[in-house]
C-alpha cells in the first residue's frame, strides 16, 4: 500500500511540475481582418511572379472570391497577387493567412517564400505567414494555382481562390509546437 502511494505521490509532483514549466502562449485572437480587396490576376504562367517586385500592373484587378473558370474556362494556370503593409501593432504578432476555398495545386508564397507551415482542411487552407513578412515594409503574397491538378469531386465548376480570405492576428509570434 505504502508503495502505491508514493508512485501516486510522486507521479503527481511530475505531473504538477510539468505544467508549471510548460511554456504558455498568448494565442488570443486580436483581431480577424477580411483580406479579399485589391487582388491582381493573370492567367498566362509567368514563372517570374512569385518576384516581389514583379509588374502586376498591366493584371486584372478583382476581389476575392474570384473563379476565373467563369471567364476563361480553358485556362489551367492562374496567378493571384496582392500588395499590403502590416500595421506597426502587429510586429511580434502571430499573423496567419486563411482562405475559406482555393483549388488544389496551389503554391504560395510571401515576399517569395514558399509558404510551408500550412494547415488543410477540405478546400480551406491556413498558415502562419508571420516568419515571411517585412515588419515596416511593402509585402506581396503570390499565389500559382494549377487547376489541372484538382478533380471535379472536388472543384466540380470552378477554378481560384472561391471562398474568403483573411488575416487573423493572435498574441504572440512564437509558433505552437
């Protein structure tokens, strides 16, 4: 019996001094930001538009969301590209970029940085894009699209970016392990 309650004891102190020590982190939604205005769109694949200062200028202007099978339903390719500038308040935050629905075969980037620490669901994707921005500077995020590689169970009659996007800003711009 004594040995029973001293395993019981001491698994407990484990136990207690483990989360004492674990790191917390501020993951407190700040604020959640609709990201669908002012967009570029081309649909030719011009390799060299992931560049940020790549000229967009002569590119469609659209908001989101935005099917471009609508228009141009032979095309397989489409690039997607916005400018902004994060507010002074949100360095040392945790910024990530949510799209409610985008096609399969997406590859993006901020600031040319593939954007790797993605999180999927179904047709929506997430990531935290605090690591490729420039604090107090112009950031761009390119987006190439591969309709080709999506399937009609999936997408059956479009192509794009077709649901919201979003920036949600947390607490703090330490990534959850």
């Amino acid at each position: 019996m004594r040995i029973r309650k001293r395993i019981y004891v001491i698994t407990c102190l484990l136990i207690i001094g483990n989360l004492l020590n674990c790191n917390v982190k501020d993951d407190k939604i700040i604020s959640r930001q609709l990201f669908d205005l002012n967009w570029k769109f081309n649909n030719t694949d011009d390799l060299s538009a992931f560049q940020p200062d790549f000229n967009d200028q002569d590119w469609d202007s659209i908001d989101l969301p935005y099917n471009w099978a609508k228009d141009s339903p032979n095309t397989q390719i489409g690039w997607y590209r916005k400018h902004f500038k994060i507010p002074s308040n949100w360095i040392n935050k945790n910024i990530t970029l949510y799209f409610e629905g985008i096609s399969e075969g997406y590859e993006i980037r901020v600031n040319e940085k593939v954007v790797s620490n993605t999180h999927k669901e179904k047709n929506a994707f997430q990531a935290n894009i605090s690591p490729y921005l420039n604090a107090s500077e112009r950031n761009v995020v390119a987006i190439r699209i591969d309709s080709s590689k999506q399937t009609k169970e999936t997408h059956p009659s479009g192509a794009g970016i077709f649901g919201h996007a979003w920036l949600v800003i947390r607490g703090s711009s330490e990534q959850k392990e």
